[in-house]
C-alpha cells in the first residue's frame, strides 16, 4: 500500500487511472442501483457485451473506440428496450441473441483490422492503466449527464422503477422512461468498460449497488453507498494490484465480489438476529 | 355526444377478450357521481377486467367507454387505483412515505422532487387510513394488512375523483375490513366508489348498488339481492352467510 501512495504521487498515469475509477464509480453508483432494484442485470449483460460491435468497427475505420462504444452501447439499449417493450413473449432469447450478435461482429472487424491487434483484450477486459487523461473529460461529462437526468426526473425514474403500472396511471410515460433509463445504462457501461472491460462491466454495475442494498432502505442512499463502494473497490483494487503487478479490473471485481459476498452472509445473520424473539 | 349529467362512469355495449373468448360481453354500465359501487362476480368473470377498461389499461375491442366525459387514458389522473395484488416487489428499497409520495406524480411541476405540500397530503392520507406511524417504515417490513393500507393511501393521496378498489380487503383480517369499509362509506360524500369484492353478503350493507359480472352485466339495488339473485350468479350450491357478528 504505501508503495502504490509513493507511486502515485510520482507517476500521473496512476493519478489518470485513480480519477478514472472514480469518475465510473458515480455511473455505477446511480445507474447500478436502478439496474440492481429493477432487476435488469441480463438487459446490462446484453447491452455491456454488444459494445464489442460499435468497438469493432470504430477499430476498424480509425474512429476513437469510445465514440464507437457509445453509439453501439445506445443502440442496443434502444433495441433491447423495444424489444422488451413489444415483444416479451421473446425477450430472453432476443437479449441473448444482440449479446451474441454484437460480439461476432466486432471480433469480425477486429479480425480484418490491418496490423497488430493487441486491442481486443483491453476491449474485454479494460486496462485502466491505459486510460488517456483526455478522456477523463468525456468521463466527467458523462457523468454530468447522468446526474443531470437522474436528478430532474427522480421521481419520475423513481416510479418507473417501482411500479410501473401505477406509473402509467399517474400520468408518466412509461415506455419513453423505461428507454432513457436503458440509454443511462449505455452510457455507464461505456464508463465503466475503461476501467474494468465489458466482460465484467456487469459486476461492478450490480455488486456495489447490491452491497448497498442489504443496508438502506431508500433508493437516493442506495445511488450515494453504491457509489461510495464503487471508488473503495476501484481504488482499492488498483492500490492491491500495484506492487505485486496484476491486472488492477480483475483485482476490483474479485474485491467487490468479495465484499458481495460477505455482506450477503452479514445481512442475513443480522436479519436472523432481529427476527428472533427477545 | 350524449353524456348524462351526473354520470361519472359510463360504458355502452363494451366487449373485451384476451384470446378470443369474450370475458366482458356487450356490458352497459352508468355510474353516477357521489354512488358507491359493489361489483361482485366469480372469479375469472371478468371483474378485474372491467377495472382495467375503465382505468384505460385495457382497450375494449368493441362498444365505448367514457370517464369523466373522457377517453378512459385521458382520465387516469383523476382516478384512485387500488390494485388486487401489488405490481411492485416488496424487496424495493423504499419506505411508505416515498411510495404513497409517488401517488402524487401527475400533480404539481414536471421536474424536480418532491415538495412540501406533497409531503403534508401524504401524512393526511396516511392519517386517513389510520397508518401515521408507518410513515418511516421500510414497505418489505408491512403486514398484509399494513400493505394494504398504504395502498389505499397511496390512492387518496392525490385526492382523486373516482376511487377504484380491486379486492380491497382480500388480505386483511375482519376488524380492519369493516375500518376501511367504514372509511369508504365516509369518503363517499365527495367521491364516486368503485370497489370490486368477492364477498357481496358483506359489501351489499355498505354499497349503494351491486353490479354482478359474469361475462355479461346485471346491476341490482342492494335492497334487491336475495338467495335468487346470487344463486343466479354463483350456481346452485351457495348459502349466505351473516357477516355481521
């Protein structure tokens, strides 16, 4: 640990990497805590895992990777979201069929990409590590987004999220909603594909919200622990993974998923605990 | 058009089917404002049907529905929705006084939380339902019958109209099922009731009139209904029983 302080005040990509984890944490924070509480953690796989396409053809054309992700990413939000929308009936199948699709067709384009590609392997498992201070600013921008919508139409997300029948009563537009909520979902996988990579996207986007979850009894604590513990584990796991040099996404999510597990076994001790009769 | 004055409520000739067999069959139906309605039928006669029709989240396949004098999904807002079964999960990380707080979306600014107003007609409507002290409580640590209050809560809190109640007691044990009875009897001097039960010995001493549904429509005076009139809907092999102990 003190070797990791020492080299982050010397070496500033550790500085980039530190902010970037930070900067998703609040994504993961907010955005997880809808995905956690509405039960959409296969619609997040599937959005998460066909970013490989828009990736792959950004590579491919010479477009920066995280343009491409980003599109890609609300694309299948949208389509995913239609799907859901208008053919229930399917859904699974439909999901896992754009999960599949998506990655065929960014391996594709990676495979005919001229040159050496090493880039497929930070695509899946990111290396936040290599994050460009540059895009730092993209990263807080998001951000900003994120909160900007989540904090205008907080009850209206809130509703949605909750009962979405009563929603529909009450007046709010349900389906446009439920499609801007998918897109939030988007945009943070795009975040959090820098730090972690799209094959493990998922588990930073349920585990912290997840954790929270086990303790708050609201969901604006829910967003503030979940993104709490998302910059513990972040920067946790890049100060653990620094001296003994491993891969810094994994040692995040093995952490998180550590945590997860602990809390899952604590809470229920605790709950047994106050059920019992005094 | 030819809306009556004083009807709330009115379907003409609406027929509804999920898969092709009619569940709701060419039902006429008046309510009138200030009127509190039983609609009694067997299950799967299409009760909980006929709510979704006039609450706009079915449309009828033939005939027309008005509300207010409007389209039924024109009208939402100014209806109450107490649903049989809840449609959100009791895991939620939310306490009853956020939940009965989103019954007033569709009230007041597009944008923002909520405000103060907001939060003084929820603890009147929790006030009303007798639930004050539930107010910080998380809703996956409710009773049934705690549950159920809230929903009724959640219900007035936007002080609607027409109040819409499916079932609205088939949780709850007896004493609170005359509370909220009683608690509608009194509402009703400003709102029009729907309340569909499967019990009508016990709604017939507070309702105005009984709608019995089974695919098709009667209505009968509650001073009207007698051993005829429910074999009728029910078949042969029923008794009443006296609810009142």
């Amino acid at each position: 640990m003190h070797e990791f302080l020492a080299a982050l005040s010397e070496q500033s990509f550790l500085r980039t990497a530190l902010a970037a984890g930070l900067l998703a944490s609040i994504g993961c924070g907010i955005v997880g805590s809808f995905v956690v509480v509405k039960q959409i953690g296969y619609l997040a796989g599937g959005i998460a895992h066909s970013v490989l396409g828009g990736m792959g053809a950004a590579h491919y054309f010479g477009f920066p990777p995280l343009a491409g992700a980003l599109i890609a990413a609300v694309i299948s939000a949208l389509l995913i979201g239609l799907i859901r929308l208008h053919w229930k009936a399917a859904e699974d199948t439909l999901i896992g069929a754009l999960w599949a699709i998506g990655m065929a067709i960014g391996i594709m384009f990676i495979a005919k990409t001229p040159g050496y590609s090493t880039d497929l392997m930070s695509y899946l498992f990111g290396n936040i590590l290599l994050v460009p201070p540059r895009d730092l600013w993209i990263m807080a921008a998001l951000d900003v987004l994120l909160i900007g919508a989540v904090g205008l139409f907080y009850r209206q997300f809130l509703a949605v999220a909750f009962d979405e029948e009563f929603a529909d009563l009450r007046g709010v537009p349900v389906p446009v909603f439920y499609l801007v909520l998918l897109c939030l979902v988007a945009v943070t996988v795009v975040l959090l594909i820098q730090v972690v990579g799209l094959i493990l996207v998922i588990a930073l986007l349920t585990l912290p919200a997840a954790i929270a979850g086990h303790y708050v009894q609201s969901l604006n604590m829910m967003m503030i622990g979940a993104t709490v513990l998302g910059g513990v584990f972040t920067a946790g796991g890049l100060a653990i993974s620094y001296a003994p040099d491993l891969p810094p996404g994994p040692t995040m999510i093995l952490l998180a998923g550590g945590a997860y597990i602990a809390s899952a076994i604590f809470s229920r001790i605790l709950a047994t605990r106050r059920a019992r009769p005094r | 058009m030819t809306s009556r004055a004083n009807a709330v409520i009115e379907l003409e000739d609406v027929s509804f089917s999920y898969t092709g067999i009619a569940v709701v069959d060419r039902v006429d139906l008046v309510v009138e404002r200030g009127e509190f309605l039983g609609i009694v039928g067997p299950n799967a006669g299409g009760k909980s049907t006929l709510l979704k029709l006039i609450l706009g989240l079915l449309k009828p396949h033939r005939g027309r529905i008005r509300v207010l004098g409007r389209e039924p999904t024109q009208a939402q807002r100014a209806i109450g929705y107490v649903p049989q079964h809840p449609s959100f999960s009791r895991d939620f990380p939310i306490t009853v006084e956020q939940a009965v707080l989103l019954g007033r979306l569709g009230t007041g600014r597009l944008l923002g939380g909520f405000r103060r107003a907001d939060r003084i007609a929820v603890q009147r409507a929790l006030a009303d339902v007798e639930g004050e002290n539930l107010s910080r409580r998380p809703i996956r640590t409710l009773s049934g019958g705690q549950l159920q209050r809230v929903l009724l809560a959640r219900a007035l809190v936007s002080d609607p109209e027409i109040l819409i109640l499916d079932e609205p007691t088939a949780n709850i044990d007896q004493r609170l099922e005359y509370d909220i009875f009683d608690k509608l009897r009194e509402l009703q001097a400003h709102k029009t009731i729907l309340v569909v039960s499967h019990d009508i010995g016990f709604i017939s001493s507070y309702v105005n009139r009984v709608a019995c549904i089974n695919r098709t429509l009667v209505c009968h005076r509650t001073d009207a209904i007698d051993g005829r009139v429910i074999r009728e809907m029910y078949g042969d092999h029923v008794r009443m029983v006296a609810h009142r102990h």
